[in-house]
C-alpha cells in the first residue's frame, strides 16, 4: 500500500463530507470534480484506502463512490492515519475511519491505536457533541473530570455533551487499541480546561481558538432578533 504523503491530521477535519455511496460492495472508487470525467483511484480497496491520494480527494471536496462492507481482512491492511493533536504532542495515535471510508458523515467510526505512554487526545469536553470509547486491546488509563480509571479490554465508556471533560493514556506495556465513535455536527463548542483553552468550530468559517479566562461574556439578549 502506499503510505508516504498522506494529508497533515489537521486538515483531516472537513473529510466527513466527500463521500458518495457505490451500489455494491466491490465498485471501483472514482474522484472528479463538477463536469469532468471521473478518474479512478484503485480497484482494490486496500490499496486505495491507504493511498495519499484516497485522502487528497476526500478533502478537496471531490465526488466518492466508496463501499459499503470493509471486511476484517480489509482492515487489517489498512494502514490508517497518523495523528497528532494539535495542542498536544504527546497525544499520537493511528486512525482507520471505517465511518469515513463508507461514507457516514452524522458521526465518526474510528478504530485507533496507542503506543504506551502516548495519550488519546488533549483532556476535553463537547458541549454539542456525544463521544464514546470501547476497549478491544490493551490496558490504560482514563481521565474523567478530576477522577483516574483503570480500563481494559470490554470497557465501555460514554462522554455525554455537556459532561466532564475526559482522555485517556496508555498507562500499559501494549499496544491500545479502541473504537472511538462521535458526532459531527455543523457547530460545536469544546474546552480544554487544563490548558484554559475553548474551540468554536462551525462547518461555515474557520475554527476558533481562545482563552477562557479572556472571553467576555456578553449575556442578556445581545445579538438576538
């Protein structure tokens, strides 16, 4: 599979939306753009979903037919995304978006790995979205508000919106491997509160970045017609 050039994981953020269903399992997956004649990426699915091209096409907006069963054997091969958080760089994990590559866009379907002493993300929460986490290999450690939790392979854990901010580090000696599923909505609001930080985050404009401590809070009926 090819695996050098893929896309930076912060540009990974507008994939949700480029993807068209195929009408059975094995088409071949195709690119274009408006009025030109679709070009084909692969007719092997391993090897497309690995490929940086798989991924520049996803983000440039352009038209998928994708699939609609990934076989385990599939997965396998795949070998998915690396991704580091942007406010945290011990927070590396690999991703293989089973719900991008069939074309889910109303949430996420991620299968992630985490190598011992990396974390998942940077600690957390959603005001607008639900995110939930199953263990299927390895043992860590989950963080949620102020309190620590062992976890292991079957736990489950749901990060309600609007609830106590979380994350999670692999406090083992293997690697972690997780389904993480979340919702994608047109808007959302997040905090970091270790790092005093909130996001603003509208499908429209640019995402937002600030300091808690410096956002005024204007109340009342301002801004409402």
């Amino acid at each position: 599979m090819a695996g050098k050039g893929l896309v930076p994981a912060a540009r990974w953020n507008s994939a949700h939306a480029a993807f068209r269903h195929a009408r059975h399992v094995r088409a071949p997956m195709t690119f274009s753009r408006s009025g030109q004649t679709p070009e084909p990426i692969s007719t092997s699915l391993p090897d497309a979903i690995g490929s940086a091209r798989f991924y520049e096409a996803i983000l440039e907006g352009m038209v998928l037919s994708t699939t609609y069963l990934v076989k385990s054997s599939e997965i396998a091969e795949m070998e998915g995304l690396k991704k580091t958080h942007f406010l945290n760089p011990n927070a590396q994990r690999l991703n293989k978006s089973l719900g991008d590559l069939t074309g889910l866009s109303g949430f996420g379907f991620h299968i992630i790995e985490v190598e011992p002493g990396y974390e998942t993300t940077e600690h957390h929460c959603h005001y607008h979205e639900d995110e939930c986490v199953f263990v299927l290999a390895g043992s860590a450690t989950a963080f949620i508000g102020d309190e620590e939790h062992a976890i292991g392979p079957g736990d489950f854990i749901g990060y309600r919106k609007g609830g106590l901010a979380h994350s999670i580090k692999n406090t083992g000696n293997e690697t972690l491997r997780c389904i993480v599923v979340g919702e994608r909505l047109a808007h959302d609001v997040g905090d970091y509160p270790r790092l005093g930080k909130r996001i603003f985050r509208d499908r429209q404009m640019p995402w937002g970045l600030a300091d808690i401590d410096r956002i005024d809070a204007v109340g009342g009926k301002v801004g409402k017609k």
